[in-house]
C-alpha cells in the first residue's frame, strides 16, 4: 500500500528532525533545560526508528523486546527525574507508551500477525492488534489534550518572538522552536497510537 508506506516516511523524517532539533537544544538552557532536551531527543529517535515503514526494513523478532527495555528505562530515568521537574511526568508518560506499543507490535509479531512492524503503516492486522482498548484510548485522550494545550501555549510564544523582542541568541535557545517540537512529537505519538 502505497499511501500507509508513504505516511510512515513522513513520520519517520519528522520524529527524526524533531530528534535532531532537541539534540541542538541540549547545548543551551540550565541543566534541567539540557536534561529535558536529551529525553526528548531520545524520545524523538525512538519514534523515528519505530515509524519505518515494515515493507521497507523489517525489524527483527526481538527488535520490539529491545524498543519495551530501552523505554522502559527511559520511563524509570523520567520517573527519577520528576522528583526535579513536572516535565518529567510528560517523558514518563511518553516512554511508557512506547514500551506499551512495543510490547503489542511484539504480541501481534508472535501471535502470526507478522509483517507489519510499524505503526504507521495501517495494516488491517494492526488494527487487530491494537492492544487494550482503555490504555489506548486514554493515552490517544492525554495526547490529544497534551496537543491541544501545547498549540494553545505556541501561539503566545511565537507572537512574542516575532513582535520585535531581543531575538535569541540561537537556534537551541528560542523558546517557540522548543514547544514546537515537543508539540510535533505529540501529534507523531498520538498518530502512532491510533494506528496501533
């Protein structure tokens, strides 16, 4: 199907820009500033690399355990860092969720449903593998709250940014590219989630 490979692509580019954009921003900022950044950045890679499309690069059998492990400590590094930040509850949230569509993609790979290894292609067999109806859900419902809220809290930043203020120093330090992209891998996880 060319039009689910075709989306997967583009979330893939996305998630990976978005990644690289947060790479650029642990440079700057306090350090819960560069902390926030890194998480995000490991998030944004994740994402990248479990939207590529199955027709393409078929992951391996056990490629979905090592995608739960490597979020599921991301998800107790973010839960030891929330004790600092309440942003850190955001990256326990996001990793979790990531360890809970790869414990399902891995599911539906051994119960026969093989062959669609992403979550972005739309195979019907995905859709049959879409995991707990009430997790699902409410993580698409925090997403598209998270999205909502983050849209909102853009608009003010970047008007600001533009009204004639003391422009930022770089790229990593302006505040509106930094909701942007945390808003940009909102919209990617809650696509992902629907999609499982």
């Amino acid at each position: 199907m060319h039009g689910p490979a075709t989306s997967g692509w583009l979330l893939m580019a996305l998630c990976a820009v978005t990644g690289s954009y947060c790479l650029l921003r642990t440079r700057t900022g306090s350090a819960e500033e560069r902390r926030a950044a890194r998480a995000e950045a490991l998030m944004g890679f994740g994402m990248a690399a479990m939207a590529i499309p199955a027709a393409a690069v078929a992951p391996p059998a056990w490629g979905w355990g090592v995608y739960a492990v490597f979020f599921g400590i991301a998800a107790l590094r973010a839960l030891w860092f929330s004790r600092l930040s309440g942003h850190h509850l955001h990256h326990l949230v996001g990793s979790s969720a990531m360890v809970y569509m790869a414990v399902v993609m891995a599911r539906a790979g051994a119960g026969g449903h093989g062959g669609h290894g992403s979550h972005a292609t739309g195979s019907p067999g995905m859709a049959g593998a879409g995991g707990i109806p009430l997790l699902t859900g409410l993580l698409l419902l925090y997403y598209a709250v998270y999205v909502l809220r983050s849209g909102v809290r853009l608009v003010p930043v970047a008007a600001a940014a533009t009204g004639g203020g003391p422009a930022p120093g770089s790229w990593g330090a302006r505040p509106e590219l930094a909701l942007a992209c945390r808003l940009t891998m909102g919209i990617a996880m809650f696509a992902m989630l629907l999609t499982l």
